[in-house]
C-alpha cells in the first residue's frame, strides 16, 4: 500500500521541478547577444553578418572585436547564439549575462541598472 503512495508522491514532486524550472528568470537580457569576431574579419564583414540575420548592433568595441546585438523580433537568446556560431567569422558568442551586486549577507543579489 506504500508504495503506491510513494510512486504518487515521486511523479508529483517530478513535475513540480519541471514546472518550477518552465517558470524560472533566465540569467540573460533576452533579445540580447555579445558576440565576437576571429581576427582578420573586417568591419564590413562584421556589418553585412549581422545584417543578414536581421540583427541590429547596439555596442561596438572594435578594438577587442566584440558587439552587443539586438536581436530581430521572435528570436530567443539560444537561437541567436546558435546562428552565430554556425558562422566561421564568428570566435565566441554568448547571451548578454545579468550582472548582480550583493552577497546572500547583504539580502541577495541586487541587479545592476540596466
């Protein structure tokens, strides 16, 4: 008769991490993307790529080859990360990552102003 219970008990605490996990912030801006290009890449290149996948710059820094990209309506983060790393051009791509200030001490994590 226990175990039964404990089988019910199993699935219901399953599909509660399942749900919790569904509802939880992501740790990145969505829409947003830092991308760097291989050297050699010209700016020229850079633009035209970006143009391509419908993408807008929003930061530059061109001297370590990196820009923060906007990206078109409809995209996820994960999407965008795995379009550009499809592309030869492209060194490293990653979501724009939240950075927090605060330690559990202090009352948790504070986010920086965006």
């Amino acid at each position: 008769m226990h175990a039964p219970i404990a089988v019910l008990a199993l699935t219901f605490a399953l599909v509660m991490v399942g749900c919790g996990g569904a509802a939880q912030a992501t740790n990145y801006v969505e829409g947003e993307l830092l991308v760097k290009f291989r050297a050699g890449v010209s700016e020229e290149r850079m633009a035209e790529i970006h143009r391509m996948l419908g993408n807008r710059i929003a930061e530059s820094w061109p001297g370590i080859r990196w820009y923060r990209v906007l990206l078109k309506e409809g995209v996820t983060a994960p999407e965008g990360v795995q379009q550009y790393r499809s592309l030869n051009e492209v060194e490293d791509v990653e979501p724009n990552f939240k950075a927090y200030l605060g330690t559990p001490s202090q009352g948790g994590p504070t986010q920086l102003p965006q």
